[in-house]
C-alpha cells in the first residue's frame, strides 16, 4: 500500500466519521429546537393566564373604588 493509498483511506474514514457527527448535531439540535418550542408554547398559555387575572382584578379594584367614591359623594350632599 503507497503512502497516497494510505492517506485516501485515512480521510475517508475520517469522512465517514465527520458525516456521522453531523447527523448527530443536527439531530440533537432540532430536538432542542422542538423542545424549546413545546416550553414556549407552555409560558404562553400561563402568560395569558396571569394576563387575565390581573385584567379581572385591575377591573375590579377600579369598580370598587368607583362604587367608594360614589357612596362618598352620595352621603355627603
């Protein structure tokens, strides 16, 4: 086996090897990637959650200071 034989065969299996990782990346970052996703999609929700209750309560509190500033008005005439 000549030396160029040697070195050809050494860098294909290097080849092989380095396509093998590559897949691996690539797999292992679209499961990240769709991981990530899914988490996303969870904190929304929980988001829009904590966004409607505040807006509840907020609505709340200004109707009932409302309703105190009235009462108030109301009694003092």
């Amino acid at each position: 086996m000549t030396t160029i034989d040697a070195t050809d065969a050494r860098l294909e299996k290097h080849e092989e090897i380095c396509a093998l990782r590559y897949e691996n990346i690539q797999l292992q970052l679209k499961n990240t990637n769709d991981s990530m996703d899914a988490q996303f999609r969870g904190s929304n929700a929980r988001l829009k959650r904590m966004e409607t209750v505040m807006i509840a309560s907020a609505g709340s509190m200004i109707l009932g200071m409302a309703g105190a500033v009235f009462a108030l008005v109301t009694h003092i005439k």
